[in-house]
C-alpha cells in the first residue's frame, strides 16, 4: 500500500525547505477505519493547509512500525513552526 497524494496543483515536483516524518503502529481490529479515516478525512485536511506541498505514506513489508507518513513543506510552513494536530475524529473514534 502507498499513499501518495499533492494538493491538486503539480506542486509535487517543486521541493519544499522541510519535511514532516510521522510512522505508526495501529492495533490490527481499527485498521481499516485508520485506512479509511487517513484517505478521506485527514490526508485531505492536512493538504488543505498552505504550505503542506505533498503527501505520501508507505507501509512496511517487514518490521515495523508498519506506516511511515512523510510530508513536503514549503518554506513559509517551516517557519511558522506549524505541526499537525491530533484530529478530533481520530482521538475520539480510534483512540489511538
């Protein structure tokens, strides 16, 4: 599985000045509602933000942690110290 998306504006040529790692182990009984709340709520959100640039998430084949998201910034995002919230969505239906 890979996961890998831009905000809709080719920006994923251009390079960003930062880069945001995130990796993950989910409790396999709340892995598809993960799956599905990080490809329609999250990723999207996250994408909405000026100066997230690109997206993509790889799982691993052996060991783990089993996802390693990693995001593009641009320059003005870095510099403003932005870091992702814990979505509401996430902490309430996954507790995780």
């Amino acid at each position: 599985m890979e996961t890998i998306r831009d905000r809709g504006d080719k920006h994923m040529a251009q390079k960003g000045s930062g880069i945001f790692l995130v990796y993950v182990d989910i409790d396999a009984q709340h892995e598809k509602e993960f799956n599905e709340w990080y490809n329609q709520e999250h990723l999207p959100e996250l994408l909405a933000v000026p100066g997230i640039l690109a997206a993509a998430r790889y799982e691993a084949v052996k060991g783990g942690p089993k996802y390693l998201a990693f995001y593009e910034l641009d320059r003005a995002l870095h510099q403003k110290g932005y870091l992702p919230q814990k979505s509401e969505v996430c902490t309430k239906n996954l507790m995780i």
